[in-house]
C-alpha cells in the first residue's frame, strides 16, 4: 500500500468505513506490519481487512461498515455511548399543550350528547328519600339509583368505544385530527392494531369514569409530561404507542 498521502477530501486508504476491494494475500515469506491491530487482528494498518465486519464488534457489512440504524421508534429505552437517537426518523411527537385541547374537544363531542340524552331519559338519576328524625326534623339521604348505574355502563361504551374506533381506524380522533396530531405505533409509527388501540383507550378512559376523574386526568399529565423521550401516559404505554404531528 503507498505510502504517499491522499489527495485533499478524500479519505484515506486506511479509512475502516470505506469499503475496498479484496487486496491479494502476500506471500508466506513477507514479515507482518509492524504495528500490531488494535482490536487484537492482524489488519492493514492496524485495522481489519475488509469483509471482517463492523470494528466496533458488530454485525455490520462487509469492509469495516458500522450496522444499519434501528428501523423507526426501536431500541426505546437501551443502548449506550453512542447508540442511535430513539427519535431518528420518527416525526415530531405532539405538543402537550395540543394534545390536551384534542383531549378536551373530544370528551366535549361525546359528554354533551349523551348528557342531554340522559338529562331527558332519565332525569333522576339520584334518589331522595326523607326520614323523621329523633328530634322531628327530616333527614334527607341521596342514593344511587339503577338508572346511574345503566348510564355510568353507557358512557363508557361510549368513550371508550368512539377512542377505540378512531384509534385502529386511522389514529385519529376527531379532536386530534382538527389539531394534527395522530396515534401510532412506537415500533413502526403505524395506525393502532385493535387490541393496542383497545386497550390504550380503556386504561386512558376506564378509571376517570368509575372512580376519580380528576385525580385519573392528572396521573396521565404528569406521566405525560414526565416521561423521556417519547412523552408517554400510562394509556401510552399499555399499548405500546405515542402521539405524532401529522405531518
């Protein structure tokens, strides 16, 4: 191999992410170079010869070529000094801000139809009932009536079904699609499989509908906000996707 110096910006001969052709062997009687390889072969130069793959221990291509990046949102949450950036290639994950309002608009163009469904089929959702008391004053007591219980079971088919929908059909709620945002998958930014969109829904809805709305909504904002580096809630999560700017 010459010696003389390569012209100016071109890389040099020795160069381990350029690929070269085959060189022949040489003869049993030429000394080896006498500057050991620094990954403990006896490469050109210190290197490895071409074909040896990746210098970095890899499974990369042939002449020393470092492998491929991971394919869009892989390796989420492993890799050390120097590993890919978990974002390349991925498109710009949603402003919280936006993804707020889109959740905002729709619970509206669910929660205000069936509230005025439910206003006029069944007005009493609460029972009252009055008892004398010792001191012959009336006690009023507030129970739970059947009729709430049957509505608590609609609105959940109701939000959950109307994100489930949306979420394997195109990603896109009608909130999220007035603001540009979409729900894809982490692994390969595609639309929402069925059961991923299923169960992301029913964790993101399930809990502020049974038991405690407000304490639910702020447990998904803070893990939202919290969460590096793919701004994930805990609905997020169970099925494995992350919101997106359309683009």
């Amino acid at each position: 191999m010459s010696t003389d110096q390569p012209p100016p910006g071109q890389p040099p001969e020795d160069d381990p992410f350029r690929k070269r052709p085959e060189e022949p062997q040489p003869p049993p009687s030429t000394p080896p170079p006498a500057s050991g390889s620094p990954y403990g072969g006896a490469g050109d130069g210190g290197f490895p010869p071409p074909g040896s793959g990746s210098p970095y221990g890899g499974a990369g291509g042939g002449g020393g070529y470092p492998p491929p990046p991971p394919p869009y949102g892989s390796d989420p949450y492993g890799g050390g000094y120097g590993a890919p950036d978990p974002l390349a290639g991925m498109p710009p994950l949603a402003d919280f801000g936006k993804r707020l309002l889109a959740r905002i608009i729709d619970a509206l163009i669910i929660g205000i139809p069936l509230g005025l469904i439910q206003w006029g089929a069944s007005p009493n959702r609460w029972t009252v009932e009055t008892d004398q008391g010792e001191d012959a004053t009336e006690v009023f007591t507030k129970a739970y009536s059947g009729g709430g219980l049957l509505w608590t079971l609609i609105g959940i088919v109701a939000y959950v079904g109307y994100d489930w929908y949306f979420g394997k059909k195109t990603g896109q709620t009608l909130g999220k699609k007035l603001l540009g945002l979409r729900v894809a998958m982490l692994n390969d930014g595609s639309v929402p499989t069925s059961n991923a969109a299923l169960s992301r829904a029913a964790v993101l809805w399930l809990p502020a509908l049974l038991c405690c709305p407000c304490i639910w909504e702020l447990v998904l904002i803070v893990t939202i906000l919290s969460d590096k580096p793919y701004k994930q809630g805990l609905h997020d999560k169970t099925g494995k996707t992350v919101v997106v700017t359309v683009t």
